[in-house]
C-alpha cells in the first residue's frame, strides 16, 4: 500500500459523515439535470473558487479546507437512500435514466488544483482550480465553498489573533460552547489550530485532530464548596515518600504566614474557595491551575483620611478600570488578592511541601492588565520571602470576552499574562461571519467564459490561468501574477509587467528574486496525488507564508494593501473578451 493510500485511508476515516454530495443547494442537482437533458454530459468545464476581498479589515487571508475537500472527492458518491429521496424531491417529471447517471457519478474524472493548505492568499487569485466533466464539477460546488470558506476565515482570525498576541504567549480556544453548533465547533477548534493556537478546551477535536487538549474548572466548582466541612477528605500521596498527606492543614497554615508578609487578613479570604482550590489541587498535583475571581464581586477601600462627603470616592468605578491610589487617601483592593490568589498561594506552597509544582491561575474578570501585574508581583514577593525560585514563573492565563483589540489594549498596558483563553470572538468570527469565496466557470470546452458586471469587482478573470508569487530583493512577496496557462513562467531576474486587471494606467514592471508556482496537482485519476500534510505541518506552513510578507502588509491598523496583478497577455485578453460579450447600446 502506498504511503498516499495508507493516508488517505486513516484521514477518510475521520470524515465528517454530514458532508456528502446532498450537503448541497437544490439548484446544483436542477442544473446538472438541466445540463443531462441538453447532452451535455461530456462537456469539460474549468471553475475557479476564489474571494473578492481580505476579512477583518486586513490585506492577507490563510487558505485552509484543502485536506477536508480531497476527502470530500474521495468518498463522491451517491447512496441509494440518497437517489430515493431525490426521486421523491424532485419534480416527477426527472427521467428514471438520470438518477441511474447519478448512482454512478464518481470524481474519477475531476481534477483539482491548489495553492498549498496553509499559505497566505489573496483576492482574486483562485485557491482552487477544478477542471473536469460540466455536470460533476458544477455539483461540487456548494460543498467546496462550505469546506473552504468557514476553514479559511477560521485560520485567518487565529492567525491574527497569534500576530497581535505576540509568540512568547500561549492561546487556547475556549469557544465550543458559543460555535454555531457541533460542526461549527469542531471547525473552529481544528482551524485555529492551524492558524497558531496551542490548544483547545474542546475534548473530540483533540481526538479527532490530535490538538493538545487544556482545561481546568469553573467558577461552579469553587461555589460547590461553601465551609471547610465540604472537604470531607484531602489526603494526596507525597511525590518522594508516597506517604499520605491531608492537604488542607498545611495549606491553612500557609495562608496565615502569607497573609502576614502580604499584609492581609486570612479572614477575609473564603474558606470555601480555599477547601475547592485543596480539592482541584489533590484530584490534580502535577496541574494545579486554579480559578482565582470567584469572589471578585467588590472593591474595599482602606481610609487613611476621611473624604471631603464622608463616602469612598470612585465607589462606582467598574471592574474594567485599573484601581489606583485615590487622592483622598484610599486605596482600591481587589478581592481576588485578598481571597483568590491568597487561597491559591497558600495551596500552591502547601503542594510544593509535598513535592509538587503548582501550574499557576486563570483569570475571568475585572482589569485583566491590572490583576495580571498584581499576581505577578505577589508571585515574585513570595518566591523570594520563601525561598521557592520557580514561584515567580507561575503561569497567568487571561480569559472573559477577549478579542484583537482586548489583547493590543493590554499589550500597551504591560499586562503579565503567559496565556489567553479566547472564546465567542474567535470561533464566531464576529468581526466578519463569512469569507465571501465564490466559484465560478472560467472556460468551457476550451472556450474561455466571463462574468460580466456593472460592479467591476464581480467582473471574473477568464480562463485557464496559472498563479505565482514574485518576490522583490529583500526576500519578501512582492506581487502575486496570474498569467494564462499557455504563457511562459516568470523567470527570476528578468523583467515582467505586472497590470491591474482593470485599470489600465496601473502596471508596473517587476524583476522577481524569487519566483513561486502556486498551484499543485492534489487530485487527479481518481486518485490523492499528494499526501494531505498534518495539521502541525499545516500550523508551521501559516507562520513560515506569514513571514515572507512585509510587516505594514499584516499589521492591524491600516495595512498596506497586496498586490495581486494579471500578464500584459492575460490584461489583454480580459479586455479583448470583455468587449466581445458586452453589449452595445443604441441611443435614440
């Protein structure tokens, strides 16, 4: 068996069994009807899928989908419960030999190009180029939009998200529970992946995809316990010894010692977080990472000089405001120090007793960049009082509605976070909900076809074309060029004109360093033609086709916009084909 098939066979098994040829609209099956009766059965089409414009307001885009449509071609097939529910869906004027025609339809004839999954692309230039008999061809097409659109908007977003997060912080995708619905979930968890997250809270798709999986527990674990009396038993086996050690002891003892170099009250620290914290912490010695602002509900003030009104000034400031000391003499004290991250201390040293390292916290609420600082120096402040060196590396993750412009905010405010749990923002794409890729016929039985529009920018570029990425001296992406297929490739080092596809006083001559072939046969005869890559490789392909562009061209405001460009041959024939199907008007 070939390594090809071997790889085909374990990735086909992992098919999502919703998408098959009825994961369509109805006018793709009325159409290839249409074409059938007309004898136009062994007519040969070309369709581009390709989008018109870049998401989130940015100048790049990340292909991804490719893996999930070869599978798609792979498995094409019509069952008979699908032809009987056809014959019952259809008008009944649909002659018996069609569906006959139908059962028998295959892929074997198709043959799909692409630009590889995982690489930065542009408008216009076609991500996939499907070439084979009219009626099959058209019937993918539905379904190739869904597989690529949502994968690539998908991957783009997290890739984003990586971009501004910066590479020293880990990002988990914690949306499961906002996706729209299971399928869009799991999508979500495999394509930020791919994109540059590190992780996924979203258990089946790291058995599905092999995606390292991270979690911890919830603000519901922490009110489950409400005294010290909830934890019956916290007997954990010492990592040297394996001799049993009842947690809770030590760990109340660690909280007074704390409370006494940090300045607190163990009283006002909840017992029932510190018993929850003892429980997660034996269940879990090796990955102790706690929850720590359940109790964040308030801010206390501590008088040092009486208030002009007799009330605490800025009594009202939201969580989301960075406390500071007052001028009248208050200062504004969070309660996750005085509760959450003292209880978490106490256990986290009460665990290192036993030979364990805590992992660190999560943070849900309140002034993230603030909070993040104040755990950070608290973490500091004991390491060194106690001697423990890894105390101050404890790991501080962030999460509560984060979005891009959440996570520049507190990259200006110096917050000390090691790790985001981005949720809604991410998996719903709430920036932008869909892509926009379209699929259209470019030629047909060697006749090239053209869609005309009063919008230029729905005007398609027709043809069988090939794409290539020049690349200037400095060793970035400089232009991408869509040339006819009967053209000669660009070579490096001699000049090449670049036009606007549309407007002709913009051109440009380019001598490429570097010239890239974009597409590559993946389907053919039947048949994968190459291996479809892990999604790891898929992950390293996005930062590697993310580095060769220029850094104006990816930054988050204002980018600058990448050229995508057509041959003065392809420029010309757009034209010369625009004119030949335009209608001409009469005046009177």
């Amino acid at each position: 068996m070939s390594n090809v098939e071997s790889l085909t066979e374990r990735t086909m098994a992992r098919q999502n069994g919703i998408v098959q040829p009825l994961l369509t609209d109805l006018y793709q099956i009325t159409m290839a009807y249409a074409y059938w009766k007309s004898g136009k059965v062994n007519d040969v089409a070309v369709f581009d899928l390709f989008f018109r414009n870049n998401p989130f307001q940015g100048e790049f885009t990340i292909f991804a989908g490719l893996e999930e449509c070869l599978k798609f071609l792979e498995n094409f097939h019509y069952s008979d419960s699908d032809i009987e529910y056809l014959k019952q869906t259809l008008p009944e004027n649909i002659e018996p030999e069609f569906f006959v025609y139908l059962r028998n339809l295959t892929c074997k004839d198709v043959k799909l190009s692409a630009i590889e999954e995982g690489s930065v692309v542009f408008p216009r230039v076609p991500l996939l180029r499907v070439e084979g008999p009219l009626i099959i061809t058209q019937l993918l097409e539905t379904t190739l939009l869904n597989l690529v659109n949502f994968a690539s908007l998908m991957a783009t977003n997290a890739a984003r998200y990586r971009m501004v997060a910066g590479k020293y912080v880990k990002l988990l995708e914690f949306g499961l529970r906002r996706a729209q619905g299971p399928d869009g979930g799991l999508s979500a968890s495999k394509y930020s992946y791919i994109g540059g997250f590190d992780g996924t809270s979203n258990v089946l798709a790291g058995k599905m995809f092999d995606i390292p999986v991270k979690g911890t527990h919830a603000h519901s674990f922490v009110t489950s316990f409400s005294t010290l009396a909830d934890l019956p038993a916290a007997a954990l086996a010492h990592a040297d010894t394996r001799a049993a050690v009842e947690l809770l002891p030590p760990a109340l003892a660690w909280r007074a010692r704390l409370a006494a170099v940090l300045d607190l009250s163990p009283d006002e620290a909840s017992d029932g977080e510190v018993a929850a914290f003892v429980s997660y912490a034996v269940a879990f010695p090796t990955g102790f990472l706690a929850l720590v602002d359940t109790y964040d509900v308030k801010r206390y003030y501590i008088r040092a000089t009486p208030p002009p009104n007799g009330h605490p000034p800025d009594s009202n400031c939201g969580s989301n405001r960075r406390p500071s000391p007052h001028p009248y003499g208050y200062d504004t004290v969070e309660r996750t120090l005085r509760s959450g991250l003292l209880n978490f201390c106490a256990v986290a040293l009460a665990l290192n007793d036993c030979g364990y390292r805590a992992v660190g916290i999560r943070i849900d609420s309140g002034d993230l960049a603030y909070l993040s600082v104040l755990a950070r120096e608290t973490f500091g402040k004991i390491s060194k009082v106690f001697n423990v060196p890894w105390f101050d590396k404890l790991t501080i993750v962030a999460s509560n509605d984060i979005n891009e412009e959440t996570i520049l905010s507190l990259n200006e405010q110096g917050h000390q976070i090691d790790c985001f749990g981005i949720g809604t923002h991410l998996v719903t794409c709430q920036r932008q909900p869909a892509l926009g890729c379209v699929y259209k016929l470019v030629e047909i039985n060697g006749q090239p076809r053209i869609k005309l529009s009063q919008d230029v920018g729905k005007v398609t570029i027709p043809g069988h074309k090939e794409a290539y990425r020049l690349f200037g001296a400095d060793g970035h992406a400089l232009i991408d060029l869509l040339q006819r297929s009967s053209e000669p490739a660009p070579e490096v080092g001699q000049k090449v004109l670049c036009r606007h596809p549309f407007q002709e006083s913009k051109r440009a001559y380019v001598i490429p360093s570097k010239v890239e072939h974009l597409y590559q046969v993946y389907w053919n005869d039947g048949r994968i033609c190459i291996n479809p890559k892990p999604l790891s490789e898929v992950r390293q392909r996005v930062q590697s086709s993310l580095k060769t562009l220029r850094q104006d061209i990816k930054r988050n405001l204002n980018p600058t916009p990448y050229k995508v460009a057509v041959s003065d041959d392809l420029y010309n024939f757009i034209h010369d084909l625009w004119l030949q199907n335009a209608p001409i008007g009469e005046l009177s």
